[in-house]
C-alpha cells in the first residue's frame, strides 16, 4: 500500500513521539559509568527534541488550516489542539522529571520511553471517532501509565499505587470496550459517526441495550477524567507516582478524556434521539456528585498530593457541566479551561519539585515557611492556588465564569449556583497552601533536618513553574483571544461547531 503526502501527514504528529519512544531504550543498554551523566542527558534532549518536532509540526498545520485524514485517523483542528496541550504537558513533565529523578536517585531510561508511548497513545485517542481506533489509543496511553505509577521501585506505596491504577483501569477499559461492543452489534458498523446515522434511522436511541452500550462507553471516559464514583483510583495512584507524573497524569488524561468526549457525544452521537438527552441527564448527576465528593473530601486531607488529587476530581465536576449546559460556548469555555488547568496543575505539582519535597514528605507541615524562602515559587503558589479556586482576574475565574453562564442561559441555575458554592469551598483548602507556606513556621525537627541536607538546586522545575504561572495570569486578560483564536477555532473545523 502507498502512503500519500496527504496520509503522511496525519500520522506524523504520531510518529516522532512514538520513534523518540524507540531510541530512547537503545541509549539506556550503555552501562558504561564513564559515560552515563552524557547518556541520560542525551535520553532527555532525544524526549525533548521529539516532543518539540511533534509540537512544530502540529503549530505548522495549524498555521496552514491543513487537516490531513489517514483512514480513521483525522488530524483535524479539535486533534491538532488537543496534540499541542498534550505535548506542551509532556514537555513540562520531562524537564520537571530531570530534576526530581535527580533527587530521588533514580533516574532511568524507560521512564521516559513510558512517557512519550503514552503521549503517542493520547494522540490517537482524540484524533478519530472510529470505536477500534478509540480503543487502541486507550489502551496505548493506559499501560504505559500504569507503569509509570509504580516507576520509583525503592519506595513502599508506588507498587501498591500502581496495582490500584491498574485493576480498576483493567474493569473501565472492559466496560469502555463492552460498550462499543453492543453500539456495534445494533449499528453494524465501529464508526461512531455512521452508527449514530443508522441508530437515529431505526429509531433504536432510546433501546435499553443501546443506552447500556452508551452507558458503557460513558464509563471509560468518566473513569479517566476522575469523575465520582469512578475516581477512587486516584488519590492513591496520584500519591504513589513521582511528581512530574502525578502533573501529567492530572492534567493530559483529564485532558483528552474530555475532548475525546467531546468528539464523541456532542460531535458523533449528537441527534440520535432520546440517547442525547440520557446521556445529558446522566452527566448532570454524576457533576453533581463529583463536585461534592471532590471538595469535600478535599477539605480533611493532609498530604498536598492527595489534597490535589481530590481538587481534580472536583475540576472535573466543572469540566462536566460544560457537556449538561451542551452549548458551543460551554464546550469553547471547557477548552479554554483545559489549557488554563494544564497551567495550574503543571505549575502545582513542580512546586513540590522545585521545593525539593521528596517521597512522601509532600504534607502541608512539609511546607511551612517555604514560601518566604523560595519567594518566587511562593508567588507562584499564590498564583496556582488564587486560580484554582477561581478567584477574578485569575484565568481559573474566566474558565468556570463561561460554563456557569451557559448553564444560566440554558436554565441550569441550580447547577451553577451548586457550581459557585463549590467553589467557595474550595477556597479553604487552597488557601491551607498558603497559609502553610508563608504564616507557619516549619518545626524545629524540620528545621534541623534541612540543615543537613544540601540545598535543592530545581532550575528545569522553577522554571517550567514560572512559565506556568505565567500563563495563568495571561489566560486572566487574554482569555477572549485564547478562545476565539484557538477554542473556537478546533470545536468549529473539528466537530463543525459555530457555524
């Protein structure tokens, strides 16, 4: 079979990660000690290279307006955008994770292979609306995560993190795939697009084995955006991995569950009647109960990484609401969210990196009186958290103001005060970050222990904290360009939105 120029071109975005995923490996058979400090350097600039030729490539096609299709493969705008947040995630998490490595001692080749698999696997998932295809991409950026929960083997809690990750992600990608299973088995046919054409023909949308097919399928996204009750993975799996993973893992899958979510019920499914208004009633309800369970659960822990980890799932709760409210202003304000929280969450778990918290010293006495002695990463804090708990002019207020006011337009007033009472909720335990870094003072124990450590040198870390921060503010008074320029753009000549 010949490939033409046009079908290179929708799998090459694919192809560098997945080839720098390749040689990565092949570096790490040296083990030569003379020459190790040169090789595990070159391991990092081989991921950051093919991140970045992926990443220019991708602004390459968007600057052209080019959306090359290769079978069930659609480069389109809605894949392009979700291919630059995914590879600018992998980049902050590749050059955080040369630092922390560092400070744990365990700095290895195939963390890194792991890494760019999976950003090869997120790729594919949201760039096709093909069942088969969906799966493949699901599994390929599933695995590799799994492992890399537990890639810090010297430390207790990562196997049993990454055991947890892993069976609970084995039963969502056998209910995912049950449910393309029988979407098939009434349809005929594995592309969603086509199946919903000949569901919405026969009449079959409100079938009880359709919905349970629907419902089904709705599971392996709601288990990878952390939505309740599918989200009891996460804490411990969040707690378990390095840092830098724990971000990426926080940020990317949330990420493009969401937007292949989006491709697939508002985008492929949308008008088969009678199952629109089910799934919309079911994401109703499951908002309701993440946003409860994740703030309020937020609010009793004690380790930072477990607080964080509850404040995803409770993002998530927002994140969902874009899809009752169903409007393509809601879904561009959910895009403008995502890059926003990639900023937020990126940039507040580097801070544990940059603040050289090790292990499982990652509790709020652990960072009593940092702030004032790493004042920019202080101020980033203050960014970080003031954001994510939606405080104006911050770009976390903006990304939460567009849903709740598409919630309000359509009738959903009782979501959206729910929405904004979370939110005043939240307020308490990100301001318990604050007040741990600059109005505690740390423990004499603690003090005494930092004396005989070395100082923590992070710049890699700090800096992709300051880059973070910095979008955050910017997304504050920049937030109508950012979705008429881009959201706008990906939802209209991705799934033919704004017309």
């Amino acid at each position: 079979m010949t490939i033409t120029p046009t079908q290179w071109a929708a799998i090459l975005p694919l192809l560098f990660p997945a080839l720098g995923a390749c040689l990565i490996p092949l570096m790490s058979l040296d083990r030569d000690q003379a020459t190790a400090k040169w090789i595990r350097g070159a391991m990092y600039l081989t991921a950051l290279l093919a991140v970045a030729a992926g990443f220019w490539y991708l602004t390459d096609l968007w600057k052209t307006g080019a959306q090359p299709s290769f079978h069930q493969l659609h480069m389109d705008r809605l894949a392009q955008f979700s291919g630059i947040f995914i590879l600018v995630a992998a980049a902050m998490t590749i050059l955080q994770g040369w630092d922390h490595f560092h400070q744990e001692g365990w700095v290895k080749g195939e963390t890194l292979s792991l890494l760019l698999f999976s950003v090869t696997g997120m790729m594919l998932f949201t760039a096709t609306s093909n069942f088969v295809t969906l799966f493949l991409g699901l599994e390929l950026f599933s695995l590799p995560l799994y492992a890399l929960v537990a890639t810090v083997r010297p430390r207790p809690e990562t196997a049993e993190g990454g055991m947890k990750y892993f069976l609970t992600g084995a039963v969502a990608s056998s209910c995912f795939l049950m449910g393309g299973v029988l979407l098939y088995g009434f349809s005929g046919t594995f592309d969603l697009k086509a199946a919903a054409t000949v569901l919405q023909a026969q009449g079959l949308g409100a079938d009880p084995l359709v919905l349970a097919g629907a419902a089904l399928l709705l599971f392996g996204f709601l288990f990878k955006v952390s939505a309740a009750p599918f989200h009891q993975w996460t804490p411990d799996a969040y707690e378990a991995s390095p840092h830098p993973v724990a971000g990426f893992m926080s940020v990317a899958t949330k990420g493009v569950a969401f937007i292949a979510l989006l491709r697939i019920f508002p985008g492929s499914l949308s008008g088969v009647r009678g199952l629109e208004a089910h799934v919309q009633s079911a994401l109703a309800i499951l908002a309701v109960l993440t946003l409860v369970v994740g703030n309020l659960t937020a609010l009793v822990q004690t380790n930072v990484k477990r607080m964080l980890a509850y404040s995803s799932i409770s993002h998530a709760g927002y994140l969902l609401l874009a899809f009752v409210a169903g409007t393509p202003a809601a879904f561009s304000g959910l895009l403008f969210y995502l890059v926003i929280y990639l900023a937020m969450n990126m940039g507040a778990f580097g801070l544990l990196t940059a603040f050289g918290l090790q292990g499982s010293h990652t509790t709020f006495e652990d960072l009593r009186g940092l702030g004032w002695k790493r004042p920019a990463m202080g101020f980033c804090a203050a960014v970080f958290m003031l954001s994510l708990a939606g405080i104006p002019p911050l770009g976390g207020f903006y990304g939460k103001y567009m849903i709740f006011k598409e919630l309000v337009g359509t009738g959903h007033v009782g979501l959206a005060i729910l929405g904004v009472l979370a939110s005043l909720v939240s307020v308490y335990y990100y301001l318990h970050v604050l007040v741990a870094l600059f109005l505690q003072a740390p423990s004499a124990e603690a003090e005494r222990l930092a004396s005989d450590r070395p100082a923590v040198h992070a710049p890699l870390a700090g800096a992709t904290v300051l880059v973070a921060a910095a979008i955050v503010l910017a997304g504050g008074f920049t937030q109508a360009f950012l979705v008429q320029g881009f959201a706008q753009r990906a939802l209209q000549e991705g799934l033919g939105l704004f017309r």
